[in-house]
C-alpha cells in the first residue's frame, strides 16, 4: 500500500470525529473525539512509509470499528441525557 496523502489522512481524522458525534453518550463521544485526535498527535512525527502506511490502516480500521459501535450504542444506548447536555431550566 502507498503512503497516503496529507488530505486523505486529514479526511479520515474528521471521518473519525463526524462518527464519533453519533455516539448518544456524551462521555463515549467525547472519549471518541479525543481517542481520534490524539492518535493522529502521536502518530504526526512519522516518517517512514511503512509505519505511516501502517498507521493508517490502523485509523481506518478503527473508524470501522467506530461505526459498528455508535450503531450498537444507538440501539441500545441510554434515553437520559447527562448532566454536561442538560439545559438550565430558569
């Protein structure tokens, strides 16, 4: 597999946070994003081809596994919103 580009990698980075916004929990969501952009932090120094190819297909095997997940957590997921989405009642 050839190293992908800047802007494939930078699609597959927002492909990871748009799945993460359909998480219904907030903590799974926000876990999500966090896990997304601090994969891409750690991995942002490579510079060989094969790790970075490597690195990649590890990304977008976890958008997979992220999309299989929020599809599972939206059947299942809880109905009641957490206290960082509850809206002040005045």
């Amino acid at each position: 597999m050839a190293s992908p580009t800047r802007s494939e990698a930078l699609s597959l980075l927002r492909s990871l946070i748009r799945t993460a916004r359909h998480f219904s929990d907030y903590n799974i969501r926000e876990y999500a994003k966090r896990r997304a952009v601090d994969g891409f932090r750690h991995n942002r120094n490579l510079s060989d081809p094969p790790s970075i190819s490597s690195a990649y297909a590890d990304g977008k095997a976890q958008l997979e596994v992220a999309k299989r997940q929020s599809a599972v957590y939206s059947l299942y997921g809880p109905k009641v919103k957490s206290i960082m989405e509850a809206h002040r009642i005045n």
